[in-house]
C-alpha cells in the first residue's frame, strides 16, 4: 500500500516536458494548482518543467508563475539532441528529472503541456496508490472547444476509435476480470496521466527509451515487471487534440495520420471477434498459472506446442508469459483493423456484450453511460 515517504525530497513530482508551450503552459500549471487538496499537502508536491528545445520563451513564462502557485516548481531548459528530440525522449528527459526530486518512498507523474488535469485528478491518483496499485494510468478527455473544429471526417474517425475502444476493454473487464484494476476502468495509455511509484520506477528502470509511445512502453514494462497497474476513470485530464502538435510522433501526428487518410486503426485495436479469442486465450492461460488448466489444454486452444506452454507457465511472470505465448500462437498474431471496417466492429463488440450480460446493457454500463458511436460519452463537455 502506497504511503508516502516524509524524509528527503518531494513525496509527490509531477514531471512536464513542454516545447514551444508558453501560451498554453499556464494553462497546466493552473489546473494543477486547483486540485483539491484533500489527501496531500502542497509542501509534498514538486512540479517540473521541462523546457526542450524551445524558442518562444516557455521556461520563462513558467518562472514568472512561480511565486504565485501553491507548489514548489523547478524549470530548467534543455536541449535535445537529433534523434532524442521527439516525444519519447521529451517526456524521459522530464520524468528522469522528475525522479531525481522524488522521494524514495513517494510517486512521480507525467502529465502534458499543452493540457489541463480535472480537480481531483491528483486525489484520485493517490487513492488508486492507496489501494495497492504500483502504477495508475489516467483517463484523458479530447478538449471540447479543439474537437468541434476538428474536419468532420476525422471527428468520425476519433469517435468510432474511442468508442470501439472502450467497447473492447468493457469486453475484457467481462471475458478477464483483474482484482487490482476492476470496473469500471478505461483503455487509455498516455503520457498526459501516468503515475508510478517511486521503487517500481526503480525496478522497471525508467522510462523505456523509445521515439514514440512511450507512455504505452512503461505500461507493458509495469506489467512485465509483475506488477500492479490500474486504469483509474477518476484520474482524467484534458489535452489538446490540436493538430499543430509540438513533439514528433505524439498525438498530433496520429492525428494527421487519419486526416490523410490512414487505412488502418489505432494498433492496439483489433477486430471483435479475434479480441475475444485473445481475452479467452488469457484468460485460461491464467487458470493454468493458478493450477486449475491443464497446459494440454492451452495447447489444444492456442495451437501451441507443450514445451511453449512449459516455458510460459514457468515465465517469472504473468505477463512475460503470456506475451510469450502470444508470440507463438498463430491464432494470436496481431491483425490490423482497417479503419472502415470500425462500423462493423462496434456492432459486433456490442453483440458479444449484450450476450455476455444477458442482453442489452449490464447494470454498470447503464449507470455510467454505455459507450458506442455516438454516445454521450465519447467527447466529453467542458467541465
């Protein structure tokens, strides 16, 4: 359980990588000084911002703020060599900082520049720390004023891919329930909202060095440490959806992607049906984990041979084990989705919910707002 440490440093560092940002930095730093304060003292919070590679004066900007926040924020500015320069290294420049400010007992986070966390996003990551997490993924919302501006072929598009997504991971909260990350949860794996403790920080070794996605990296590298990761709906932030992006290879670019016409869906997404299987396959190699699956039986399922299923059975962990096995099943193999076949996914997604639940919508879904195309919750409304 996650209890703050109270000797040296800052029991809680929020890392900002920022470029060019010095009209929407204030922005950020605003809404994180109205966060309520309710299980925290601002004399634990350190904020850092990261300037790369920046020509408008953002760093400045940030100190001129200083005096007036409620937190302790350290600015430095950095420049980035070719090659480092993109989003990945951004933000591992800035949580490496970070991390350096944080205590060996407290948790570092990630959020964006150019976004704006809701007022009880830093409460919520704490309460998710509180329960047992070792990591907390946050749920990010598109801000409403940029998506109305968006060209409307790629509102559909962003709509439909949301949708679909939440659709699949309602699926898996059915198919493969985890204790430590319960429903309701979300799909999200951004840097805007990412948290983790201090000593599972340690243990993964940073941030992994990647161009871009990085924010999914040290998701898969908290998982394949064996340890817990919660996708936590109350932890949400608004970013931009602007399509004059600042770091190569963020969100922007995806963006621009799908206004030029990309033929295939976002890679973590994947058709119903194949998903299914996936979760089911999981969801078994699970039970051969606990002792309760035979691994001749995996091996029937997933056309793998025994000594495959012996060696991910005895993998250190879970996850290391079943990525192997994704590996060598040739049912597994990732398939991409092409973008127009997302109409057809939905309504076969929520043909396998509604009989997994006994038809329509399950009691969870109808409190919260089911999700689907064209459904309330898919963009949502200014706070």
């Amino acid at each position: 359980m996650f209890c703050p440490d109270t000797r040296s440093g800052a029991a809680i560092a929020i890392a900002i990588p920022a470029r060019d940002e010095a009209e929407r930095l204030p922005r950020c730093l605003t809404a994180l000084a109205d966060q309520k304060a309710r299980s925290f003292s601002w004399s634990d919070v350190t904020v850092v911002v990261v300037a790369n590679n920046c020509t408008d004066g953002t760093s400045q900007v940030a100190r001129m703020m200083a005096a007036g926040l409620p937190y302790r924020l350290l600015v430095d500015d950095v420049q980035l060599q070719e090659g480092h320069a993109n989003a990945g290294g951004a933000r591992a420049a800035a949580m490496d900082a970070a991390a350096l400010a944080t205590r060996s007992g407290g948790i570092l986070l990630s959020t964006d520049a150019d976004g704006a966390a809701r007022p009880n996003w830093l409460c919520a990551n704490l309460a998710a720390f509180r329960a047992g997490a070792d990591a907390v993924a946050g749920a990010i919302d598109l801000d409403p004023v940029e998506f109305v501006a968006l060209p409307p072929g790629l509102r559909t598009c962003l709509r439909r891919e949301i949708s679909y997504g939440r659709l699949l991971d309602r699926l898996a909260a059915l198919v493969d329930p985890e204790p430590h990350d319960p429903w309701p949860r979300h799909h999200w794996h951004s840097g805007a909202s990412v948290a983790i403790t201090a000593q599972a920080w340690k243990r993964i070794g940073g941030l992994p060095r990647v161009a871009t996605g990085e924010d999914r990296a040290l998701c898969a590298a908290v998982q394949r440490a064996g340890l817990t990761l919660r996708h936590e709906p109350e932890a949400r932030v608004t970013v931009s959806c602007r399509l004059d992006g600042r770091a190569h290879g963020g969100m922007a670019q995806t963006m621009n992607d799908r206004l030029a016409g990309a033929a295939i869906a976002d890679p973590a997404l994947e058709p119903a049906r194949h998903a299914l299987l996936r979760l089911q396959g999981r969801r078994r190699f699970r039970g051969l984990r606990e002792g309760v699956i035979a691994a001749g039986d995996i091996a029937a399922t997933l056309r793998v041979n025994a000594s495959a299923v012996r060696r991910a059975q005895s993998a250190p962990t879970f996850q290391i084990g079943w990525d192997a096995l994704q590996a060598a099943s040739p049912l597994l193999r990732r398939r991409p989705l092409p973008m127009g076949d997302l109409p057809q996914e939905i309504h076969a997604a929520r043909s396998i919910i509604a009989s997994l639940t006994g038809g329509g919508r399950d009691r969870a879904d109808r409190a919260r707002g089911a999700p689907g195309e064209g459904a309330r919750p898919l963009v949502p409304t200014p706070s």
